[in-house]
C-alpha cells in the first residue's frame, strides 16, 4: 500500500499533494468555523452548504498565492487545491447522513 501511495505522489508531485492537503485543511477550518457559529440552528443542508464559503476562501487564498507569492502561475495548484475541497464536502455530508440514519 504504501509503494502505492509513494509511487502516487511521484506522479503528481510533492507540489500537487501539498496544495491538495492544504486546500482541504484550510476548507475545513473555515466549514467547521461557519457550522459551530451558527449552532444548533443550521439544518442539514446548511452544514453541507457551508462548505461553499470554506471552498470559496481557499480560491481567493490559492489565486492570490499563484498571482502575488509565485513567479509564474500554475493554475493546476489551484485546480488540486479546491479538489482537497471535495473530501470536506464528502466528509459533511457523511455526517449528515450519519446524523439522519441515528435519528
């Protein structure tokens, strides 16, 4: 498993893999930031939706970062970044699920 994933992250590039990870870390900030303040009055789809303002935060962060920080642009950085996103969609949405089949 683990030559897998090695060979995994030679393909893509340690690159990739971090704007990956970091992406999805930020996302997650952000999400389980808006899901806590808005409490117990946040219905199912609220929660899954409010990985929307932790995705939007991560394009502007990653669009500045290419423009601003990087010598030339690499839009794929962004592109790998919002697709850590989608794991913090899949993991909302899990416990929702998870949250519905309990009740």
């Amino acid at each position: 498993m683990m030559k897998e994933l090695d060979d995994l992250v030679k393909k893509l590039g340690n690159d990739k893999v971090l704007h990956f990870l970091g992406g999805a870390w930020i996302c997650a900030i952000i999400t389980f930031v808006v899901i806590l303040q808005e409490g117990g009055s946040i219905g199912s789809w609220g929660k899954v939706s409010s990985v929307l303002i932790g995705t939007t935060v991560v394009v502007f962060l990653s669009v500045v970062k290419e423009i601003f920080l990087d010598d030339k642009a690499d839009w794929i950085d962004v592109v790998a970044a919002v697709i850590g996103c989608v794991t913090i969609f899949a993991s909302v949405g899990i416990g929702v699920l998870f949250n519905f089949l309990s009740a």
